[in-house]
C-alpha cells in the first residue's frame, strides 16, 4: 500500500491567541468574519481590544460583517527570505477597506499581483493553515 505524505507544517509565524482576541480567531476557524462595535458609542473596530479606541468603553459587541471590501492600498512582496515566506513570493499585502467601514491589513489570493488595483472589490476568504488557526484573507470579488 502507498504512504500518503504528510501535508507540509505552516511555516510561516502562527497568531497568538488570548482573551481579546479569542472570539475573533474563532469565527475566523467557522468562516465568519467578526469585528468588534462599541455597545456605548457605537463605533466598529479592528484589531480587538479590550476597550473602545474612541469613547474607552469597556462594552464591547461582536458583528458579523458582510466579508466584502475594496482594496485601499497595497504592496507586492517580491523579496523576502524568511522561512515560510520565500516559498509564497511574489505576494500581496493590503489594507482592505470592509463595506462596513473599517480597514484590515491581510493578503490578497486567486490574482496575480499585477492584477491587483487600488479600488478593485474584493471578498473574504479562509485558510484553514492549522487545525487551531484559520486566517482570513482576500481576494477579488465574484
């Protein structure tokens, strides 16, 4: 009987995962994207944090976003030597403005970096790099 290879470890640095961040990661790993909104002042916010950037409100909610955006800004990575990452080069890395407002920095996928333009429509998509850790990342909308 043939041996199946064993798929190659992510190589690449893994999230660390706590209290404030833990709700995010794991709707990331259900392939949902969650950001967090102010239960006082309203405001939406990405990365999540323990208190509201604009009001310090401790009173934090978690809402679904739709998983589209346009691109804001980006940049092609054609050099980068670190283990886990030459092996991806070229990539792109951009801020991605969500339809709900909010910007997120992540990848782009499914486009060849000439492809990718300031103001294209992009949609979420979820790479499920280890059995605990999904990451959410980009790519041009369908």
């Amino acid at each position: 009987m043939p041996q199946q290879k064993e798929p190659r470890a992510y190589r690449k640095p893994l999230p660390h995962i706590d209290e404030e961040n833990r709700p995010w990661w794991e709707a990331a790993q259900r392939h949902e994207l969650y950001i967090q909104k102010c239960r006082d002042c309203g405001d939406l916010r990405f990365h999540p944090r323990a208190l509201c950037t604009s009001c310090m409100s401790s009173r934090t909610e978690w809402v679904r976003c739709k998983g589209g955006g346009k691109i804001y800004t980006f940049t092609v990575t054609n050099q980068n030597q670190a283990a886990g990452f030459r092996e991806s080069l070229p990539y792109v890395m951009a801020w991605v403005e969500l339809d709900e407002g909010i910007k997120m920095l992540t990848n782009i996928v499914d486009c060849r970096p000439e492809q990718v333009k300031i103001g294209m429509p992009v949609e979420a998509v979820f790479d499920d790099v280890t059995p605990e850790v999904t990451l959410v990342k980009f790519r041009p909308a369908r």
